[in-house]
C-alpha cells in the first residue's frame, strides 16, 4: 500500500513498525459547536482509511481526542477558549457544552456510518498526563515559564518546520484570526503548553500544577493522548490539512524533544471541502451540518458517496446541484442491486470475485484512490458473471465504503413486496387486474373494440394505461 506522507512529502510504501500491527491517531474535534460537513469529510477519509487497514488484514488500534479544554478561537495561543465561547453563546457550562455537542459529534458519525475509535479521551480526562510531560520538557530545556505561562523553545530543535511542501494559504488558514505579539514568547514560533490563571481570569476549568493554577494548551493534549494510549513509536497520524501548521508541527516538536527519537512515520491530511465562496466554516456563510443535509430531504450517505468520489488531497467544492448529482448516482447504484436480488443468484464464480476485487484493493492501495474505488463498483455491477459473484463482491467492498448499498436494496425490495402484498388483496387493485388481463386476451383474440371499452372504463375510475414491451403498467390518478 502507498500512502501520501506529509512528512516525506511523497507516496510511501505503507510498513508499520510491528508487523500486522498498525497504531493510528487521530485529531477529533473541539465540541464547542455542531460539526459542520467539511469537518466531517475529514472523519469519513480516515474511516476509510482504517476499515481498509484493516480489510486488509491489520490489527489496527485507533486512538482519538475530544477537545474540552485548551483549544483558543486563534492558533496563535491568543482569544478565549473555544469551550468557554461555545458556554457563554449557549448559557451553559463547559462542561454541558462538551457533552451536548460530543453527543452530537457522534450522532452524526452514526448517519455517515463514520466507525468509532477504539479509545475516545477527553483532553479533561489527562491533565496529569500533561503535566508530567511539560515538567520533563522544561527539565530537558525545551520549555521554559514567562508571564505565568509555559512554553515550547522550538529554537532549541534542529528542525521545526516539517510540512513546508504546502501552499502559504493552507499554512495560514489555522491563524486566519490574526497573529496578537506575545511578548512573553523568546522565538515568535514558540506555542504555549501551559496557561496560568494570569492570561485568562475568567476561564472555567483550572487544574494545580507546579506552576500555578492553569489549563493545557491545545497542541499538547494530542501528543499525550497518543502517547498515552499507542506508546512513543506512531504510524500514521490523520487530521485536516489545516492542522498541520502549527498544530501537528507543534505536536512533532513536543513529542520528539519529550521522547528523544523520530515519534510518527506517517502523516496523513485530508484536504479541505470548499463552497464556490471558499473554505467552508462555521462563521460564514450557511451553517451546513448533517440535520440541514437531513432536513432538506438528503440520506447523509450520499453524502459520504459525495466525499469518496474525490481524492482526499484534492479540494472538493460542494454545492447542492453536485449533491444531487450523488443522489442520481446512488439510486441508480440500489437500483442495480435490487434487479440483482431479484434474479436468479446461482453460485459465487471465485475467478470472476477475485479478478474483481483485485481491482478494488488496487485502487485503494494507490494512495487511498476512493474514486477509482467507486469506479470498482461500477465494474461490479456490469461485469459478466452471476448475481451471486456481484452481491457477495458489493457486500464486500462495503466493509470499507460504507454505503450501505445492499442493505439499501434489500429495504427497497422488501417495501415493493409489501406494497404488492397489500395490493393484491385490494379489491379494487384486483378490479383493475383483471380488466387489464382480459384486455390482453382481446387485443390476443384481434377483439380490439373491446380492447378499447376496457380502457375507456379504466380511465373513468381514475387508471392510467401505458403499454409497455414488458407489458401494461397501469398508474392510478
């Protein structure tokens, strides 16, 4: 398998550190508000991401955060917390914000059919560890105390800047608020650890340390978590491209000045979901979330469908008129399924199920190539081999896809059956059967006026004909 690594800056062959064993971590979200569905494109990626690690046959043990704490409305460790903005909008504590809208976060994981990581910390749940860590960087030299506060020193790394192969724009977009001077920094890149009741008076969640009354700041609870939970040897780290300046170089900076060796062998961005105005967000703009998708009548596994027909290093651009067009492409995708469930299913053609499926794991060893995996399933449904071999390749494929195709189809299938069901004992319904069937035996017996006396009787009780070549369909008005 060939990843794109941010890191290297090139596709890499995919090797984990302990054979069969892959540890993953990934950046999950500040639950000060609703996710809107640009945040979500990034979930639906590294769900793929891990369910193929996993198709593949990998023991894959996933770790992601939940930002409760620490997190400022600027990256540039300036502005108010986002949880006590989020509290203050809402009049309510931090801590019922965190719970409402991780709730929330989750519950439209469940709609996407976005897989839940194996562990979920809660950056309250670790202040211990974060203290242990910062207290161990400051007795290395790499962090230091100023105006009540701790910092990084990053002009104590050889290297800081890890991701520079992206645009300026995306290396701006987690500053986008505007760069307050610190004047307690040494180095104008250095980031805070630690927050001391001295910046933020009216911060609702403070915890002892040896350096006063505080908080963490955001970059090092992911380093922790991670540490934490999957130890200081990393493989793949995932998150959205604006992440990765300053938050995943900070992350790096800490870990490896903590640790003393290399920390992740693999860094994995999903790029962001634009509207035609630009980069979407919750300040601008309309809100789009998965209810608003919901309550304007879209399933939100179209819009999963939507996100996987585009490389995750390309720029998507949403818009309804593109939206529909998944919803075309999706009914077409059940419809398929249903004719196939309706047919004869014979048996399973393992050379056909086999040269199919290679072309599948194919693409998505490409570099996570989810458009060409979709691609896979289209040559599924017109390749030439038995209803069997396409139900169990489709079944199959949607370990990883997630879009819940056949079940779809069997929901549909099972609704036409009892609408059937329901017909065929009304009576009504079998009045306009058996007319049409004896229409049928007149137009067979040349006795076409009494072909068209049958018709005429249906159009008064409200039935229109329409002859088809698979035979007359009737629609009542």
């Amino acid at each position: 398998m060939l990843l794109y690594n941010s890191a290297t800056r090139r596709r890499d062959e995919f090797v984990p550190n302990e054979a069969g064993k892959v540890s993953m971590y990934t950046c999950g979200p500040t639950v000060y508000h609703y996710a809107h569905i640009g945040n979500l494109r990034s979930y639906i990626m590294e769900d793929i991401l891990e369910k193929y690690l996993r198709y593949s046959g990998y023991d894959v043990k996933r770790v992601m955060n939940i930002t409760d704490v620490g997190h400022l409305s600027s990256d540039a460790d300036t502005g108010e917390d986002k949880m006590l903005k989020g509290a203050k909008r809402e009049k309510k504590s931090v801590m019922e914000i965190a719970k409402f809208y991780t709730d929330a976060f989750f519950a439209d994981c469940a709609k996407l059919n976005i897989k839940i990581p194996d562990v979920v910390a809660p950056a309250t749940t670790c202040i211990d560890e974060f203290i242990k860590v910062i207290t161990e960087l400051i007795n290395k030299g790499f962090a230091y105390e100023a105006g009540g506060n701790i910092y990084f020193d990053t002009s104590k790394l050889s290297q800081y800047y890890i991701f520079n192969d992206f645009k300026e724009e995306d290396l701006e977009v987690g500053v986008r608020e505007g760069v307050e001077e610190d004047g307690n920094k040494k180095n104008k890149a250095d980031f805070v650890l630690w927050f001391t009741k001295s910046k933020f008076d009216d911060q609702e969640l403070k915890w002892d340390s040896p350096w006063g009354v505080g908080y963490p700041g955001w970059h090092i609870e992911c380093s922790c978590i991670s540490m934490k939970h999957l130890g200081g040897s990393l493989d793949i780290h995932c998150g959205g491209i604006d992440n990765a300046f300053p938050h995943h170089t900070n992350e790096i900076a800490q870990s490896e000045a903590y640790l003393g060796h290399k920390w992740c062998n693999y860094w994995f961005h999903v790029h962001h979901l634009n509207t035609n105005s630009g980069k979407m967000s919750k300040s601008s703009g309309e809100f789009l979330t998965v209810s608003l998708l919901e309550s304007k009548g879209y399933d939100p596994l179209v819009y999963r469908l939507f996100c996987l027909q585009s490389h995750y290093r390309k720029s998507l651009v949403f818009s309804y008129e593109n939206l529909d067009n998944a919803v075309v492409a999706y009914n077409k995708m059940i419809a398929r399924v249903v004719s196939l469930l309706k047919d004869d299913a014979g048996e399973v053609d393992r050379a056909a199920f086999d040269e199919l499926k290679a072309r599948f794991c194919a693409a998505l060893d490409n570099d996570l190539n989810t458009s060409l995996a979709v691609t896979a399933v289209y040559d599924v449904l017109k390749a030439k081999t038995t209803p069997a071999t396409k139900l169990a390749l489709l079944e199959d494929f949607d370990y990883v896809l997630g879009l819940d195709i056949v079940p779809a189809a069997k929901k549909q299938l099972d609704e036409e059956k009892a609408a059937a069901a329901a017909a065929a004992s009304d009576p009504f319904i079998q009045e306009i059967e058996a007319l049409i069937a004896e229409r049928a035996q007149a137009k067979k017996d040349k006795n076409y006026a009494r072909a068209d006396e049958i018709r005429a009787i249906l159009t008064d009780k409200g039935v229109t004909l329409v002859d088809t070549s698979q035979g007359t369909k009737y629609t009542i008005n």
